[in-house]
C-alpha cells in the first residue's frame, strides 16, 4: 500500500567524502494529502531549487529528486524523526493540516504514519520522535565512567533492581486502588437500583441507573479530555510502539497517570463494557517511565545516583517491567506478566530483563496478597475484598475423553472466526470515533453520553425480555441474591424465582465472568438468554472501546468469549461430558486467541484466573487453532490499533524482497554533515532548516590527511553546546578539557516527549560568528555498514540494536 524510499545524505558538492546516511522516509500516497506531508521536508536536508524543495513547503511528487523506489508493504526502517512540532507553529495551515488529518482518519489502506511526524495518541493528535537506545561513546561519556569506582557499578546494578521493587509495589498498590473503586463505586449504585426494584420502583430504578453511569461516564470523559487526552483507550499501543522505538509527548507523564487510575474507576464503574487490564498496563508503564527519570529538574527535585538511568535503554527496561506488572495487577497473574511483556509489547528481550521483570511481578503479587488480607479484615469499605479475579472453575478432577474433542475444535475454530470479526468492527467503529472526536471536545463528550445511555438502556432493558425462573432446591447461595453480586438476581420476578439475564448485565464484569465460570451451573442459565448476553456483550464492547475515556479490551473479549463458550456448550453440550462452566473458560480462551493473537500469555492468564492446570491441554489446542483461524483473516487488535493510531512500528523480519537489494540501492542524497570544528551560525541555520537528530562528524584537512569520519554528533547534543555558549574564536583545535565545563546530567536525556528546540536558544551576531569544538562530544563509535550489505541484514541489525541511525560507507580501498 504505501510508497517507501530510503534518502542517502551525500556531503556538500565542495567535499569528496562518500559518507550516506540511512534514514527512513515513507509516503503513502502524495506527500501533499498525508498527515504531516508539509512538514515531511522538514525532516529532509535544504535543497537549492524552491518550491517543492523549499523547507516546510509542500512535497512535490513531479519535482521530488527523492523518488519513491521501493514497494512497501509492512515492515519498514525507523530512525530519524524528525523534532517534534516542526510544522504549523505560527497557526499557518492549520485549516489544510485538518483536511489533512481527515483523510488520515478516513483513509483505508493508506492510513499509517509512515513520515513518523504525527500519530494518535489517545484522542489527541501530537507529534512523535524516535527513541535512541544507543550508547553515545563520546569523550564526556568516557571520562565519566573512567572515573567511576566499582562502588559506583554495585550502586548502579543495586538500584536497577530497586527501581523493579518500586514499580512493582506501587503498580500492585494502583491495581489494588483501581479494583477497590470498582468495587466500592459499582457496589453502590447496584444495591441503589436493585433495592428500587425490590421495592417495586421500576422508573427510579431505571433512573438511578442510567444517571449514575451518565454521570460516571462524563466524569471519565471531562477528566481525559480536559486534563490528560493521552490517557483515553487501553495505553497498550502506545507502550507498544514505544517498547518499538517512538516517544510521543505525556504518554508516561504524571497527570496521565492520575488519570488513568482515577478515569478507570469511574469507566469501568458506569457498567460500560471495558476493563481494567490495558489501563493497568499503561499505569505500570507510567509508573516505570517517571521512576526512571529521576526526579524534576523543574521543581527542583533530582536525584543524583539516578542520573545514569536517563537514558532510552535503562527506561525501556523499566517500562517493560512495568508493562508486565500492569497485568500482574490486573489478574494477581505474575508469571502472564512476564510472558505478556514478552510476547506482546517488547520488541527486544534478553535474560537479564527476563530476571528483572519477574522479580517485578512477583512483588506485585505479593504486595497485592498483603493488601488483600487486610480487606478480609472489613477494612475496605462496604464491597471492597480486593475486586481481583479469581475464578475457581472446578476444584475437583477436570475429566475429559477423546469424545469431548470434536466440540472444543468446532468452538476455536468459529472462535477464530468471531475474534477476527471482532478486530474488523472494532477497526470500523475506532475509523468513525476518530473522525467524531477529531471534531473537538465537545463532540468527544456527546459522544461518550450517547454510548452511555444507549448501554444503560439496554443492560436495563434486555432483562426484561427474559422469563422468570425458580430457584433451584440445591443452590449454594442465596436466591434470589439481593445486592450486587450473585447468580440470582430477582429484577422483576417474584419471590423465589430470579432473571438470569439480569443476573448477567446487573454485575460488574469480573463478578459476570465468575458467574458464567462457575461449575455445577448448567440448567442456571436459558439458551435464550445467554445467546442474548453474546450479542449484546460482543457489540457492547466493541462500541464502548474508542471513547474518550480510560479503556480496556482484555476483560471485555474475556467476558465475550465465555458467553460464546456457554453458548456452544449448550448447543453442542449433549456430544460432550465438559461442564458448562468449562466451555465458558475455553470460550474465554478462544475468542482471547482469534482477537489478541496471544497464545502462549493468554494460556497462562487462564490458567492463573482459573487456579486449574488440569485444563492446559484443552486451553492449549483451542488458542492454537484460534490463533491460526484468525490470523488467516487480519492482524492481531494491538497491531490495528497501533497501526490505526499511525505509530511507525518497525518489524522484527524482513520482506522476501529486501534480500535482493542492497543498502546502495536504496539511498539518496544529499547528507547534511558538520566539521569536526564547526561554526556556530552553520550549526544552527541546519538545526533550523532540517529535523534531523543526527548529524555524521567529518575531519578535513588540516585536522587529517583525507576527509575521514570522525562520528556522529546528536542533534540533542548541539543544543546543549549552543546553550552553554562554551565556544572557541577560531576554527583551531581546543586545548581546553570538555569535562571541566560539561557534565553528564547537561546531556541526559529529559522526561518522555519532552525536547528542547533550536527556536527556545538566543545568540548574537558575534557569537554566530565563533566555532565550537565537537570532536569530545561526538560518538566515535557509531553502527557502520558497507554499501553491499542486504537490505534485510540491515533490517535486523537496525531492529535487534534498537538503532536510530546507520551510516553507510563505501566499499572501496581508499
């Protein structure tokens, strides 16, 4: 679908040096009609001719010298984004960059970001960057460690560990807050209405229930919108693509934090059909992200031991702890956790992080059995016992023979199915909503009201339509159960009988899924009844997904998936000897592997929810098939999503067709290069002109016999120099020593989504006029390849690295 070329950075004509620089510039379509297609120039080197060429004009594909050369179809370099906001500052084309982003919003195959200038995060278009998980070996870096003693190396390996307790206490301690408020709130506004109908109120039943979940559901909506917009959907995307290599702004900062535990109690509490779990994941992700940055320069609160952690590498360790501690916090599941980080988010994974994220979850777990014992208690409120799944399917022998076979294989494979359909509607509906909240606040807000009152009508209403039951002789609890929880909710019925589809849709997710989990249950239930719970429950979470508002998909499928399961026991129930109980936990499982494409995580998850490992076999064979069905059709919800919202996501294999090209064959130029001594005017008119983050460093006479490379200078670096204004008055080398007026924490890398620009740094004609020495702080060190290597070797060595720049040199002798 989408035109992808490779730009080789030549050298001024004035130079001899044939030094390219790889970089990565996609197009799907004309420049002109992408999201952020008139700032894509920004990010290219200044051109003599004008117009198309002009810097922040628009890309002209008659005048491109940059031709698109290759055929693109998923998987793509990714390194130098360009510096974020370059284009329409001034509010110059903001009308056009709308219609810009409109057609984004509705385009079909051509939707991806692929010029890495903007992307969806949460409801908010913001502009992205790459990460760069490289080691800068420069001078200063050297020095600093060079001057480290090993005490210094035992602190630094002792607080990696530490920072892995913290964040897994405090995410068990927000996963436990979230649960609790699910509890506490939703308990609340259930007894409210359910002691209404018992009364025989039915019209302020109806009332207390649809007001309360309006009113729970603003509340969500107006905190995202207004205070933190990166906080809306699940957050896994984004840890995706970050894991992946692109930085976005505030997706890890503190408000988006608050907001996303605060904004999840409030979403999940107004009975709208979304979970907890993805929220907890971007919450642990939060948590890790603002641990590792040490401190706020801005309030003056640092800490000096953790300056060596403000760097990509150390904090995409932390985040992916924290990714896998979100879900060991949502299902008290340390071992899914890991597996979860490991399978879904994380692009690169090693043993020392396998150790580190499971001591992470591990705290978690314990830290949460701690604070459950105290709710036992009677300390956590009216209804709080924690809120933490645990659905205890069977305790005894789980039994199963060569006959019970046919019928798990017929439900993975329409599980697949159905979970492939699921991520087609899903894709659909999330395409809409982003043309409606595009729009502005205000419809954002319209928006989440009107799937809020439509879902209260229909959890209210639906009930109705199914007939009432007697209770059963050998129940286990009472009946009818008044209150929040409880298989046998009276809703209309008299004394003595219950509605078993009130006793679906009046619950909170987890104590609906408990319900449909639970054994010995399999004349509780009428096939109507749970037929109409499916439909309703598999559109529900499909519309309830993509508001403005904190938003899990993991307990929606869960839930979806073990009405399907009931369903299919109950139809196909006679051919087998499995409990219905059962088949709704393989429902579970099926429809988890035909929408998330998760096989061996979500096995686990099962298996931790249900505290059975007599069904691992079953569990296996139905994500398997599901998986395998499903994939047969689309791509997983996350890789949608992620591609929806427009993150650059970079592969982990290569095209069959990049083994047939050469790194030569797909480079342009020209390349934007500095002088090992540079005046600081040119420094700052390319600063200006490009996006680059890189810039290769070349000495030439007299400072070497030949024009040779030196390294590569970060763009972050320059505007380090150029504000300490530590410059020299002529183009001779410097005898002073850089560690004298530099430190390390002058070149750490700042907070996510946080950089300095060119525009904020003043400087008078003089100073334009002097040089600055870069050769002590220029990597000397950076990944070179010759110009034979495959195009695919380089994809892996860009990928596996965690790269964001490649320089390409010649294969010659000289």
């Amino acid at each position: 679908g989408n035109l992808c070329r490779w730009t080789r950075r030549e050298q001024s004509r004035a130079s001899t040096t044939p030094l390219f620089l790889v970089r990565r510039v996609c197009r799907g379509g004309s420049g002109a009609e992408r999201i952020g297609g008139a700032a894509e120039t920004e990010e290219m080197a200044p051109r003599e001719q004008t117009g198309a060429g002009a810097v922040g004009g628009a890309a002209d594909p008659e005048a491109d010298i940059e031709a698109p050369l290759i055929s693109y179809s998923s998987s793509f370099f990714f390194q130098d984004g360009a510096a974020a906001g370059a284009g329409g500052e001034d509010g110059s084309g903001d009308e056009e960059q709308r219609r810009n982003r409109r057609r984004f919003l509705l385009g079909g195959q051509l939707q991806s970001n692929a010029t890495s200038q903007v992307a969806l995060v949460g409801t908010d278009f913001c502009p992205i960057e790459s990460l760069d998980y490289e080691l800068i070996e420069n001078d200063v870096f050297k020095q600093d460690w060079r001057a480290q003693g090993r005490g210094h190396i035992l602190r630094y390996f002792a607080l990696k560990w530490a920072l892995c307790f913290l964040v897994g206490a405090l995410t068990a301690a927000a996963a436990f807050v979230a649960n609790l408020g699910v509890e506490n709130v939703a308990g609340a506004k259930f007894v409210v209405t359910s002691n209404r109908m018992f009364a025989l109120r039915f019209e302020s039943a109806f009332l207390v229930f649809l007001f309360s979940n309006l009113l729970l559901t603003m509340f969500a909506t107006v905190l995202t919108v207004y205070v933190a917009p990166a906080a809306a959907g699940s957050g896994i995307p984004e840890v995706k693509a970050y894991l992946n290599g692109v930085d976005a702004p505030n997706i890890f900062c503190f408000k988006t934090l608050v907001v996303k535990v605060v904004g999840c109690i409030a979403a999940v509490s107004s009975s709208l059909h979304v979970g907890k779990a993805g929220p907890l994941v971007h919450t642990g992700a939060c948590i890790a992200s603002i641990l590792g940055q040490g401190g706020s320069r801005k309030y003056r609160m640092t800490c000096k031991w953790l300056r060596h952690f403000k760097n990509d590498r150390d904090r995409r360790d932390l985040v992916t702890c924290g990714a896998g501690a979100g879900i060991a916090g949502a299902f008290r599941a340390p071992v899914a956790g890991v597996l979860f980080a490991l399978e879904t988010v994380s692009s690169r994974w090693r043993s020392a992080l396998l150790w580190r994220a499971f001591f992470t979850t591990a705290v978690v777990a314990v830290v949460l059995r701690a604070l459950i014992d105290i709710c036992k208690r009677g300390r956590c409120g009216l209804f709080g016992k924690g809120g933490l799944i645990m659905f205890d399917v069977t305790s005894g022998y789980v039994n199963y023979h060569v006959i019970d076979l046919p019928p798990v294989i017929t439900l993975a494979v329409f599980g697949g199915v159905l979970g492939s359909l699921y991520n087609f509607f899903l894709d659909k509906v999330l395409r809409l909503y982003n043309v409606i909240n595009e729009k502005g606040r205000t419809y954002r807000l319209l928006l989440a009201a009107t799937v809020s009152v439509c879902t209260s009508c229909c959890l209210f209403g639906l009930p109705w339509l199914a007939a009432c039951k007697p209770c059963p002789a050998d129940s286990r609890e009472a009946c009818p159960s008044i209150g929040r929880s409880g298989n046998f909710k009276k809703f209309q019925c008299p004394m003595h009988n219950y509605n078993d589809l009130a006793s679906l849709f009046f619950n909170t997710n987890d104590d609906t899924i408990r319900n449909l989990y639970s054994n010995g249950t399999d004349h509780e239930f009428h096939i109507t009844s749970i037929l109409v719970f499916f439909i309703a429950s598999y559109f529900l979470g499909i519309f309830s997904y993509g508001l403005a508002l904190p938003s899990g998909l993991f307990v929606p499928v869960i839930l979806t998936g073990a009405a399907y399961g009931r369903l299919v026991g109950m139809l196909i129930g006679s051919q087998s000897t499995l409990d219905h109980g059962l088949f709704a936990v393989l429902g579970s499982a099926a429809l988890l592997g035909g929408s998330m494409r998760m096989t061996v995580s979500v096995c686990v998850v099962i298996l931790e929810l249900t505290n059975n490992l007599l069904m691992l076999p079953l569990v296996m064979l139905v994500l398997i098939i599901s998986k395998t069905v499903a994939d047969a059709f689309n791509a997983n919800v996350y890789d949608l999503l992620v591609k929806l919202k427009g993150f650059p996501f970079l592969e982990g294999h290569a095209e069959p067709y990049m083994r047939q090209l050469s790194v030569s064959d797909v480079v342009t130029g020209p390349l934007q290069t500095f002088n090992g001594i540079e005046k600081v005017g040119r420094i700052v008119d390319i600063l200006k002109a490009t996006g680059h983050n890189g810039f290769p460093v070349v000495d030439e006479p007299p400072f070497s016999d030949t024009p040779l490379l030196y390294g590569l200078v970060l763009r972050s670096h320059l505007l380090v120099l150029l504000r300490k204004k530590e410059f020299i008055s002529s183009s001779t080398a410097s005898a002073s020593d850089a560690s004298k007026h530099f430190s390390p924490e002058d070149f750490a890398k700042r907070g996510s989504g946080k950089h300095d620009r060119i525009e904020d740094i003043e400087l008078t004609a003089e100073e334009l006029e002097m040089f600055v020495d870069l050769h002590p702080f220029t990597n000397t060190s950076p990944y070179t390849v010759v110009e034979t290597m495959s195009l695919a070797k380089a994809l892996i060595l860009f990928r596996e690295v965690g790269l964001r720049h490649l320089l390409v040199l010649p294969k010659t002798s000289k």
